[in-house]
C-alpha cells in the first residue's frame, strides 16, 4: 500500500513572512527595494524608529519574498520588482514619494573606513598637515601611495593635498591601512533605493538620484524667465505689479518729456532740452543774419 507524500513543513518565521508579503503590498501606494551593501544594523535600527509611522521596512528571503508576490494581485509592476531581488535585499512599504523617499535615506548616509578590494565613489584625498603619527614602517605606505610627507618635531606631516583615489578605482589593502590611521573614512554607506513601484509605475535606482542644487538653480533660472515674459507681455500677477508699475511710470515719464510735457517730474530733462533747441535756433538766425538786437 502506497503511503501519501509527506508534507514539507517551513520554518514559523518563513511562514509568517510569507503571510506579511502577501498582505503589506495591497497596503502601502510605494513599494521599493534596497540592496543592503554596506548597511550598519545601527543605520537600519535609527530608519526604523524615527519613521515607524511612516516606513515599513522587512529583511526578506529572496525566494519567499518572489513566491509570495505570485499570490498578490492588483499591484502594477509587482513582477518587475521580484525579477530585481538578488544578495540581500530589504523591502521598504511606504506612502512617501519615491523621490523623497531615497532623499530621506540619503540624508542618513554615513562614511565608513574602507577595506582592501572598495570602489571609490568619489575623489579621496589625504589632507595636508600633521598626521600626528610617529616614524616608521607607516612611512612605506604614504611613499606607495605617492604622498609627499616630511618629518617634524618628532611626527609625520603631509606636505600637500594628496589625491590617492579616483572614481571607480579599487582601494588597496595598503591604501585602505593608511587612510584608517589617518582617520579618513571615504566610503560612503547607507540605505539606497535600488529600484520602486508607485501607482503603476516604476523607477529605476538612477531615475530617483536629484541633484537639489541644480534643481533649485534651475527654478530660479525658470522663475526668472517666466517673471520677464510676465513683465514684457504686461501680465498683471503679485510678482508682476511692483515692476510693472515701475516700467509704466519709466515710460510715462518719457512720453512726457518726449511730448514737452512740464511737471516736477520731468522738468529736469524738458527744460535743458528746451534751452538746447532755443540755442540751437539761435546759433541758426545768427549764420542767416539775424540779430536779437
């Protein structure tokens, strides 16, 4: 007699997880995703408390996580993000911005020392001045790195601002070394989002990256072309009045001069005028022979 298949039983925490991912997406409108590369439990831990209200975010299994997503239905693009789950991730369950969102986690970014085999993000540079360490076997690993130092009072001195780093390059075990004796952390970590869905659409990790100072450069910029043509095309608004007053009175002070129109205002320019073309008259009957005499 064949005895039935017996029935895999998972983890309770597997279980659960799976039951919550099935049930949060339907809750929030921005569902995102972030890689956890180089993410402190302290950074995570301080995310959590200070937006508990506002932002969910669950360390998943991979696996549970895409199966889960099977069963949910009615949330547009849900697929996509499951194809995006590889290492480690999080899931973050919002109702903020996407855009905001990633500001918010870049805003409570971190730098860290870096270790033998990092990628620089960024230019690093080993700063002038005294190290503060002593002479010693130290010394061969500023001259590997190309750092001109010299020794004073008994310590190490860098003799310039060095640049040890490019974007892109891989830092050294011996690079790595000396930037942590020297204090210079140049990794930068934290939580990204790597890729989100809201409302049907979806973004990508580098379609959520706002640079605020070209942003706000460019509404200035913006405001102050759409606040001339306002101006030209004499567009009445609350930013328009004082400089279109400004621009009618400047010009109804010309007209008047222009037309010989005498008040206070344009007297200063009607009357010099005025004495100018009674001279210009004069000097004219005098070459024909008159006289005023």
């Amino acid at each position: 007699m064949a005895t039935a298949p017996t029935r895999k039983h998972y983890p309770k925490k597997k279980r659960l997880m799976y039951e919550e991912l099935q049930r949060v997406p339907t809750e929030y409108s921005v569902i995102a995703l972030s890689k956890m590369t180089k993410v402190r439990a302290a950074q995570l831990m301080m995310i959590r408390k200070k937006f508990r209200n506002d932002i969910k975010i669950k360390i998943i299994k991979n696996k549970v996580a895409t199966r889960a997503f099977e069963k949910v239905k009615g949330v547009p693009g849900l697929e996509n993000l499951s194809k995006q789950l590889e290492d480690q991730c999080a899931l973050i369950f919002t109702n903020i911005n996407p855009f905001k969102l990633n500001l918010i986690f870049a805003q409570n970014k971190v730098f860290l020392p870096a270790k033998g085999g990092d990628i620089a993000t960024k230019e690093i540079f080993i700063p002038s001045g005294n190290t503060g360490i002593t002479p010693g076997p130290v010394l061969s690993e500023f001259k590997v790195a190309n750092v001109p130092t010299k020794i004073d009072q008994g310590t190490i001195w860098v003799s310039k601002d060095t640049l040890v780093a490019k974007p892109g390059d891989v830092i050294s075990t011996s690079l790595a070394s000396l930037l942590s004796k020297l204090n210079v952390k140049p990794i930068e970590a934290g939580i990204s989002v790597n890729f989100a869905i809201a409302e049907g659409l979806q973004f990508k990790e580098q379609d959520l990256k706002l640079n605020l100072d070209e942003y706000k450069e460019e509404l200035v910029r913006s405001f102050g072309q759409a606040l001339a043509l306002a101006i030209e095309a004499g567009y009445m608004t609350p930013e328009t009045v004082k400089p279109l007053l400004v621009k009618a009175e400047q010009q109804a002070r010309s007209l008047a001069a222009e037309a010989g129109y005498l008040t206070p205002e344009t007297a200063g320019f009607v009357l010099p005028r005025a004495q100018a073309q009674a001279q210009a008259l004069a000097n004219k009957a005098r070459e024909r022979g008159y006289s005023p005499q």
